[in-house]
C-alpha cells in the first residue's frame, strides 16, 4: 500500500496514511479547478504564494521587491513597508495593479520575515455562500445537509469552493486517535509546565508539537489545498513558498489576527478548545460545555485583554474599540473553539503592520505574560517554531491588509512533511488533555494530506 509513514514515533508503531485519497475525493466529487484556471498550471515559479480568505483568494508569485530591514520591529517594518510600496508604486506601468506586500512573519517577530512585493498578484473571489465572519459562529443549531450534500462548486480562483453549509466534523474519530504516536516528551512538557505556573512562574503558556510524516512521492500541494478548502470553507487556506530550500508552509488557519480596510479594524481570537463530535447531540453538548469551562474561559481573556490593551492605543477614542464581554463559539471541521469577534476604527495614518507587530504573539499562541511564557516555550519546546503560530497575509500602501495565524498547518518539502500544532496551558490542564488536542490539531492538515488507515 501507498502511504505516508510517521518518521518521529517514538513508539515504533507507523501511521500510515493514504495520500492518493485526496486526489480520488476531488475528481469523484467534480471539484477539481477547471481546464486553464491559473492555478491549475503546475508551479507558479519562484515565490509562490497563496492566501485564501472565506471569500477572497490571493495568488502572487516572483520578486520584484523583497523587504530587508535593520530590526524587525513594528515601527521600522511599517516605515520601510510604506518607501517600498510607494518606490514600487511609482515604478509601476500603466494599468498594472497597486503594488502589495506579502508573506509570512515568524513566531518570533524579531527574526527576519519573508515578506516581497511580487512581481505578480491577482485577487479572485473564493466562492459565494460562506462570506463573511458571522457565518462561521456556531453553526451547530442550523439544519445541516451534512458534507456529503453540500454541493462543492469550483470557484474562479481555480479552489473549490466548499458548500454553504459545513457544521459536521470531517472526520472526528479516525485522525484524534492517531494510533502509535504518542509523544511522550510533550506531555512531560506539559507536566513541567502545569508546576511552573502553579509556582506563579506565568499564567499560561502556548506548548506545541510536531509530527514528521513522509509521502512516498512529492507531494500534491494544489490537492492537499482543495481538500483543506472543502474541508474548511471558513479558514484561510494559505500556502507560500519559503526562501531558500525550506519548503512550503502549507495550512487552514481558522484565526483571523487582523484585518484593516480603510482604518477600520477587525480580529478574531481563538482560545479555549474542544474537539467535535460525529454525534450531533454529543458535539452540541461538548459545545455548550466548552461555553461554560472555567478553564477554557480563562484561557481565552488572557488573550482579549491583551488585545484590548494594544489596540486602546490605536484608537482615537475608547468607543472605537469593541471588545465583547463574552466569547462565542466557533467551529472547525474538527474543533470547537472560542472565539471573540473585535472591532474597532484605528486613528488616521496607522497601518496593519503597526498593529500586526504590536499584537503578535498573542497570548493565544504565546501565553502570559509574554516575556515568561516565551521564557517556558524556548525552555520546554524541542524545535524551532519557525513560521508556525508566526503570521501570513498582505498589506497594501494604505495601511489595508490582512493577517492570518499560522495555524493548523506544516512544512512541506518534496514528499515530506512537519506538521505542527500547540494548545494553551493553564492550572487545570493536563498533559492527556493538551496531548488529546494537539492531535485533533493536527487532523486539520491530517486529514487534507489522506486518511489515517
Ligand atoms: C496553537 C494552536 O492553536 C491556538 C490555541 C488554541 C487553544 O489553546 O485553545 C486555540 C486556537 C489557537 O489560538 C494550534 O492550532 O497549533
């Protein structure tokens, strides 16, 4: 049989997973892109990248500028973004589209990121019926015609575009199991952890794993991304080519960290997790316990305050800022999440970057306070996060842009993969817990590259 292998089991124990199942799932269910949409066209070239929104899609590819700055800090990335973007803008040739920016910006934010203004960007819509923000709050309570009728239709961007409806969980049971890969050093990291912040060393602290996977033949991104899309119409599927020989960071991040259209200012924070159910009446009642968990709650303020905080110096005025009080819940084909939908209107003159580099890393991905809980991950992580938990998007020259967290996601490289995946750790939490759901985690991606077997 063909099939992925787990290279890191500790146990022995291989995952094998079909490869050739997404491939058969897209052509059995008409969803491939049609003949001569852009993306069907084998690699764009150099500097790929993919950035799919719920309802807008965009592929850039070549270097026409790349971004290089002294210090990576907000103010001088803004700075530098904005001469860059006008030296572009008035290079350009008539007719030609507004230069962009686009990349991905490390976990740590001081380190240098990938970002270039391409030599080539077209936007298209993703595909109507699963717009906008609302439509991805709990969708438990609507009539669901279930995934296997929804009507996948293929969207311009060359992506299918998944159904309307999408409230069952892909596939809950088969990937959470994840037979054979138990990570014991994880769930010890976790156990260390817990004590830390018993002693008061932090109050939580963001602790992810990997999970290395090899295809027998490189692998078929453009299938793995159609299969993500169907499998989360409302996630940003992106998938962007890395400088050097690093690979492809390919994913579904379900969190927005911010988007800016003409100084007004939306963000997404996810925080608190339970995994879903095939069940409905199960998946219903893990949803109205995860809206009540002490835990859960707890764990999801500390990243609204945190952004309260930032985003109160980017307004002109407190009632510009919208923090709701309570969250609500947020589902993912495999996940329930909670989920706070903020606004607010940013003083004149103050651009995505700004606030990008301001806010990241939330408590979400990091913990808190932050300078401890980055303290616990570079003491109790074995692995470079690189660009997970770091962020991808665009920015234009007016400050407009919008950044997803790298979440749900992996680097792919030939036939090779390193998926990646975290969970937030306060008191309370338990190594099985958190382990449990780093491994539904990973079924995002998981579950787009095959099905465990
Ligand atoms: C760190 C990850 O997810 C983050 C952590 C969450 C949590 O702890 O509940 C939820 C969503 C994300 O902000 C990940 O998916 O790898």
């Amino acid at each position: 049989m063909t099939g992925f292998t787990v290279l890191d089991d500790p146990t022995g124990t291989a995952v094998v997973l079909d490869t050739a199942h997404a491939r058969r799932r897209s052509r059995a269910t008409g969803t491939t892109a049609p003949a001569g949409a852009p993306d069907d066209d084998a690699p764009l070239g150099h500097a790929e990248f993919r950035l799919a929104s719920p309802d807008v899609g965009l592929v850039a590819h070549g270097v026409r500028e790349r971004l290089d700055v002294p210090s990576w800090d907000g103010p001088t990335v803004a700075a530098a973004a904005r001469d860059l973007l006008a030296r572009a803008a008035s290079a350009r040739w008539a007719g030609e589209p507004a230069p962009i920016l686009v990349g991905t910006i490390p976990f740590d934010s001081s380190r240098p990121a990938h970002l270039v203004v391409p030599a080539h960007q077209s936007w298209r819509p993703v595909g109507a019926g699963h717009g906008d923000q609302s439509d991805r709050r709990d969708q438990s309570h609507q009539d669901d015609p279930g995934p296997s009728s929804t009507v996948p239709a293929p969207a311009a961007d060359g992506e299918p575009a998944a159904g309307p409806v999408r409230s069952a969980p892909t596939d809950p049971a088969g990937p959470t199991a994840l037979p054979g890969r138990d990570d014991v050093v994880f769930r010890a990291a976790v156990g260390r952890a817990v004590s830390q912040l018993e002693d008061g060393v932090a109050e939580k602290v963001v602790l992810a794993r990997t999970l290395d996977v090899s295809a027998p033949g490189p692998l078929d991104r453009r299938a793995v991304r159609a299969a993500m899309r169907r499998a989360n119409p409302d996630a940003y599927v992106f998938d962007v080519e890395l400088p050097g020989d690093q690979g492809h960071l390919v994913g579904a991040s379900p969190e927005l960290l911010v988007s800016v259209r003409d100084g007004v200012l939306h963000s997404h924070p996810l925080a608190g997790s339970a995994p879903r159910s095939a069940d409905p009446e199960e998946d219903r009642a893990t949803a109205q316990r995860l809206l009540t968990s002490e835990k859960d709650l707890r764990e999801h303020a500390f990243v609204t305050d945190a952004i309260r905080e930032v985003l109160r110096t980017y307004v002109a005025h407190e009632d510009d800022l919208d923090v709701p009080a309570t969250p609500e819940l947020v589902a993912t084909s495999h996940l329930w999440h909670l989920g706070t939908p903020i606004s607010a209107r940013l003083k004149p003159g103050v651009s995505v970057l700004d606030v990008v580099y301001a806010l990241h890393p939330t408590p979400a991905v990091c913990g808190h306070p932050q300078a401890a809980a980055r303290e616990l991950i570079g003491s109790l992580e074995p692995f470079d996060r690189g660009f997970y938990t770091g962020l991808v998007g665009w920015a234009d020259q007016a400050g407009n842009g919008e950044w997803a967290i790298v979440l749900r996601c992996g680097v792919v490289r030939g036939a090779d993969v390193r998926l990646f995946a975290g969970a937030g750790v306060v008191v309370g939490s338990t190594p099985e817990g958190e382990h449990a759901e780093t491994a539904v985690k990973f079924s995002t991606l998981l579950s787009a590259l095959g099905s465990v077997s």
